[in-house]
C-alpha cells in the first residue's frame, strides 16, 4: 500500500523536477514514530516552558531535552545516494544526529557544524567530528534553510565546503514557513517563505526557480517524504511534508 503523502502529481512540478522525480515506498518506520507515545511529555513539557521563561534558546532546550527527529531509514539513504560508498560528510545544524547517522554505513567520517551546545555535547560523545575547515563528498542541511537567519549565505557557505564533485543534499518542509529556533523574528533576512495556500508541488517548483538554480545548483535527485518531530511544547508528534533535494555544483 502507498502513502499518499509520499506521492506527488509529477504532472505540476517543474519540467527539471519531472526529470528527476523518484516516489518512495511507504515507510512502517515512519508510521510507527509518528504513531509512539511518550510517558515523559508531560515532565518534558513542563522543563520546555520553565526553560523558555528564564530565557534559554530554544535550540539549547531542544538538545537538553533530547528531541527526537525522522526523515530518512536506510532503504531511503540507498536510494538517494544510489548506493555509492562516500569518505566525508558534513553536517550542518546536525542536531543530535538522528537524521545523517541513517547514512553512517556510506561514509567513513561524519562531521558536524551545530550551533547548539547541548547538541554538541551529545556530537561529541557520538563518532562524530566538528568540523576543522576541511572539504567534504558530502554536505547535508536538513531543515535548516527555513530556520536560519540567511539561507543564502548559508547555501553559498556550504559549496564552499564541497568537494568539486561533491553533493549537497536538501531538506525542508513545504510550503516553507520561515521560522527560528532561538526566539529571534527572521522574516526580514529569510525570504524563503511562501503562501501556506500553495501546493506542495507549486512550493518545491518555485523553489527550485528561485533558489536552487539562482544559487549555482544543479539538481540530481528529487523526492518528496514526511518529516516526523517529537515536540515537546506540543505534546504530540508533528509531521511537516518535506521535498528533499540532492545537487551538485552547476
């Protein structure tokens, strides 16, 4: 059986996006985290507030109380990197590495680059290493360009850190909603927000036009999955409807 919410009207999307677009199958892991309870979300709830009023950034809290994350399982990571063994990878806004650890078994060495101290922490006590300036095969941003303060600079950022042919992969739900993690308004420097009336197809085409290509991309690998959280200020799990991208240098 397929889950629509992996499906997409391949017809809508950009003529680039038809080109490359890859449906996955439907995921029981993805059904059972989004399905799990948690007997701590009440004591989990209570820290979130007490934490958020004596002013700590929520990208701190989110370490602290270990907020769990879904995206990808490994028959996902085969896919998107067609099976091919890779040296490097860095991540960039890692969190606690729930999501580039799915793709451990393809790369020798994980690197990160994660503001929060409390995630670095948990980094720190993986196989994970921070990142020293170096160029990677691999450069990861899941879920950070709707977060940060300017995606632009941050995409350009990345490349620079890519080896010649090296692949960025993507990640972010749609349609975008800029949002932040550390209580700051970042509306005026993230212009990547879109009306919450688009289509995820209408989304992830213009985004494409108006990001991807304008930032020296080329697009390899389309797909469309859902992004799971464990939030707890919501008590519940939230899922966000994401469009993965895989890119090289134009």
């Amino acid at each position: 059986m397929q889950n629509p919410s992996y499906s997409c009207n391949k017809r809508k999307l950009h003529p680039q996006l038809q080109r490359i677009w890859e449906e996955q199958e439907y995921s029981k892991e993805a059904e059972t985290f989004k399905n799990r309870k948690s007997p701590f979300y009440g004591l989990k709830f209570i820290c979130f507030v007490l934490l958020s009023v004596v002013g700590v950034k929520h990208y701190n809290i989110m370490g602290m109380l270990w907020y769990e994350t879904y995206l990808l399982n490994k028959k996902n990571v085969h896919n998107i990197l067609r099976g091919k063994k890779r040296k490097k990878l860095l991540d960039i806004g890692a969190w606690n590495g729930c999501i580039s650890q799915q793709l451990s078994s393809f790369v020798d060495e994980i690197y990160f680059i994660e503001p929060s101290l409390s995630f670095q922490k948990i980094l720190n006590k993986k196989w994970y290493h921070e990142h020293q300036g170096d160029t990677y095969d691999i450069v990861t941003l899941f879920n950070v360009l709707d977060v940060c303060d300017s995606p632009e600079e941050t995409i350009q950022s990345a490349l620079k850190h890519l080896e010649k042919n090296g692949e960025i992969i993507i990640s972010l739900p749609f349609p975008i909603k800029a949002r932040s993690w550390d209580n700051r308004k970042i509306t005026k420097t993230n212009l990547l927000t879109q009306s919450g009336e688009k289509t995820f197809e209408e989304a992830v085409s213009d985004f494409y036009r108006d990001f991807i290509e304008k930032n020296g991309l080329k697009i390899e690998y389309f797909t469309r999955l859902p992004y799971i959280v464990s939030l707890p200020e919501t008590q519940k799990t939230t899922v966000y409807d994401n469009g993965l991208f895989v890119c090289s240098k134009a």
